[in-house]
C-alpha cells in the first residue's frame, strides 16, 4: 500500500488525535526512521523508545520488527 500522507502529515495525525491511531504499516516505517534520526541527533533513548511504542502498537508486525530495530540501535548506541 503507498502511503499518500507526509511525514509531517502522519506525525500530526499521530499526535493530535484524540481517538485511538492506527497507522498503516508504511506510515510506521516512515516515524520509525524519523526517530532513528532524531536518536541520531542525540535525544533520549526513553523518548523515542516510548514514541515507538504509541505508534507501533496497534500492528503485532511492526512493533515486532522496530523493537528488533529498536535493540540494534540500542547495542550501536552502547559499542560507541
């Protein structure tokens, strides 16, 4: 499925809303490299770990496959 909606779009979407969020699987790719980034840039572990969660856990796939991400990040972050 092709996500029709920006980054920005999504993000706003995600946390503006009121009621309960359900991504599309694309869509959580796109905050999961956003906040591969930011974790990049030097923001907190915690918070994006925490970001992660409130996007991905709707969809068993892709908090799968992003906390898998999420533990990889987390080794290279502790090797440096």
């Amino acid at each position: 499925m092709k996500n029709n909606r920006s980054l920005y779009e999504i993000l706003v979407y995600a946390s503006l809303s009121g009621n309960e969020v359900t991504l599309t699987c694309d869509e959580c790719f796109l905050i999961m490299e956003y906040l591969v980034d930011l974790a990049r840039e030097g923001w907190p572990l915690d918070d994006i770990k925490k970001a992660l969660f409130k996007h991905t856990n709707h969809c068993p796939d892709c908090y799968e496959h992003h906390l898998k991400r999420l533990k990889e990040l987390e080794q290279q972050w502790h090797q440096l």
